[in-house]
C-alpha cells in the first residue's frame, strides 16, 4: 500500500486562484483537512504582504498563518491619488486632509483560521486604507493584533474570533459599522476614538482584560447586550448618538462613563456592575433605565443630566451574599439554642 503525503491528500484539496474583476490571493482549506495538513500548508505572513503590495485582496478560510504581517510596510501615496473610489469613500478620503495612505484593494479575508503571529499597522501618522470587506470572523489570533488608524470602506465582522493578546482598533474609521458578536478579546482591548459610522455589534462579546471605548462615537446604533467585562472598563467621553444597548450586560469591575452622551434612549436593563460605576458629568438625553440595573454599589451621578427621575442604587441582589450570611448565622444560633433547651430538659 502506498500512503499519500500529507499535501496530495484529496480530502484536504485546496481552492486558489484568483477570483471577481478584483485580483484577490485565494487560499481556501477545507473542514476536512486535518491540523497537521494545514499545518503542512501554512502560508507564510511575508507571501501575504507581497499580495497586498502588488494591488492583490485576501481571501483565506481554514489555513494557518506563520509570521508577522506588518501592513505598515505597504506602499504609500496620497489620499488624493487613490482612484476607482464610490463618492461615498471619496468623500471619506477627503475628511483625511490628504495624509498619505497605505492601500489594500479588495478584502481582506481571514476567516475559520489561525494567525500564529501578529498582524499589526505601526502608523503614527497617515492611515491605512482597506477599500473591500473585512471578515476575521471565527479566526484565532495568537499573537499582538493592532490595526489602529485603520479606515474600513467595508463592513467589518469578527464575530466568534478569540484574540489571546492585546486587541488595538485606536482611531479607526468603520464607515460600514462593525460586528464583534461572540468575540473574546484578550488581556487588553482598545476602540480609543474610533467613529463608528454603520451598526457596532458587540453582543454577546467577552472582554478579559482592560477594555477602552474611550471618546468612541457611535453614529447608528450599538449593541453591547449580553456582553461580559472582566477587568476595568471605559466608556468615558464617548457618544451614543443612536441608541446604545448595554441590556443584560456584566461588568465585574469598576466602569466609567464620565462626560458621555446619550442622544438617544440608554438600555441598561438587567445589567449588572458588581463594583463602582461611574457616571458623573454624564449627559442623557433622553430616558436611561439605570433604575433596572443591578449596581453592587451605589453609581456615581455627580452633576449627570438625566431626563429619568428614578434614581439607581444598590439592589437586594447585589446585597445577597451579605444577607445570605447573616440567615446562616441567625439558623445557627438558633439551632444551637435549640439543642441547648433539649439537653436542658
């Protein structure tokens, strides 16, 4: 019997080429393939950034990623020299006062993958600019992830995708909106003045460590129901100019929302915060539901403008634990007193 290698397999057949009027790098492994065979097939994050440079879109489902893809290191040119633009994009172009750009054309594609190392954008100045759809949705990213500084023409979903480091989107620009549905994000996520300008979907979504959605802006709605953070929370500065969900929502540790604003109507019904949540110098608009959250302490409202009048506090269930002890006691005693009078007869 002759055995097949590992890449001849044709249970593990891969689909490539170049696909749409748009050249796109084509890389698709199927659910059949098994981790060593795709591990066999790891394309390198250097045979990437060589696509993108030569004008090439990403799309990969089911491979492994080997390197770091540092997209900084893309040709640059002028904002105003980008061509084949819809009049809405070109009209996001010209909100960037001519900074230079580094430009990926077409999707950026990686989705049901594993990156091993880091995908990062080091701009401190200028943009990068990606003019297609970017799907990162079901895809785990072992290493540092930083696309700060990043304009998306495109929607973005990374929905269901796990980031085991810091997660940076600081100063983006989602002219589609975003969905992070379901997502876990790592030890450290920032959003720090990014401008939603499409949907930001958050549900459901995971934050293990620090999480920064400070001064963000949300044009159209966002969706942060069921949503759990772990470690300290920011939200300061930000503004809701839809409406903002934070219904069901978890936060273990302290959370502030000083200075945001609220234009539309605030949900946070059946939300819990388990330490201090501030929410001084707040402004909401119009009517917040506060009062249906559970708060483990009293939030702070020092000079919020608030269009609701009932005020939030402590709930017996933030309390439970403490009244769940003195029941305990009392049953004691008072079974100690029984036995006592029993023993006394």
């Amino acid at each position: 019997m002759v055995l097949l290698p590992v890449a001849l397999r044709a249970e593990c057949a891969a689909e490539t080429g170049v696909k749409s009027a748009v050249a796109v790098f084509t890389l698709h492994l199927p659910n059949t393939c098994t981790e060593a065979e795709r591990e066999a097939r790891a394309v390198s994050a250097q045979e990437l950034l060589r696509a993108l440079a030569a004008g090439k879109g990403l799309d990969l489902s089911g491979v492994v990623i080997q390197g770091d893809l540092v997209l900084d290191e893309l040709p640059a040119q002028k904002a105003s020299a980008v061509g084949d633009l819809a009049p809405e994009d070109r009209r996001v172009l010209e909100g960037l006062n001519d900074e230079e750009v580094h430009v990926i054309r077409g999707p950026f594609v990686i989705k049901q993958s594993r990156v091993k190392g880091r995908i990062v954008n080091r701009l401190k100045s200028g943009f990068l600019l990606i003019t297609g759809p970017v799907v990162l949705a079901h895809t785990d990213f072992a290493g540092f992830v930083d696309l700060s500084r990043t304009v998306f023409l495109g929607l973005v979903d990374g929905s269901n995708s796990t980031f085991h480091q810091e997660s940076y989107f600081v100063q983006d620009r989602f002219t589609q909106g975003a969905m992070f549905s379901d997502t876990h994000f790592g030890p450290h996520a920032r959003f720090h003045r990014s401008v939603f300008a499409g949907p930001a979907i958050f549900r459901g979504a995971t934050f293990q460590g620090l999480t920064e959605f400070l001064e963000v802006v949300f044009e159209q709605d966002a969706n942060f129901s069921r949503a759990v953070f772990h470690l300290g929370t920011g939200f300061s500065g930000a503004h809701c100019r839809a409406k903002c969900d934070f219904s069901s929502s978890q936060f273990d540790r302290e959370a502030f929302f000083l200075f945001a604003i609220f234009d539309r109507p605030a949900t946070f019904a059946s939300a819990r915060f388990g330490s201090q949540a501030d929410f001084s110098d707040a402004a909401f608009k119009q009517a917040d539901d506060l009062a249906q959250a559970t708060f483990a302490r009293t939030p702070q409202l020092t000079r919020t403008a608030r269009v609701s009048t009932t005020m939030p506090g402590p709930t017996a269930s933030a309390s439970a634990p403490f009244s769940q002890a003195v029941t305990i006691f009392l049953f004691v005693m008072a079974l100690g007193l029984l036995v006592y009078i029993i023993r006394a007869k």
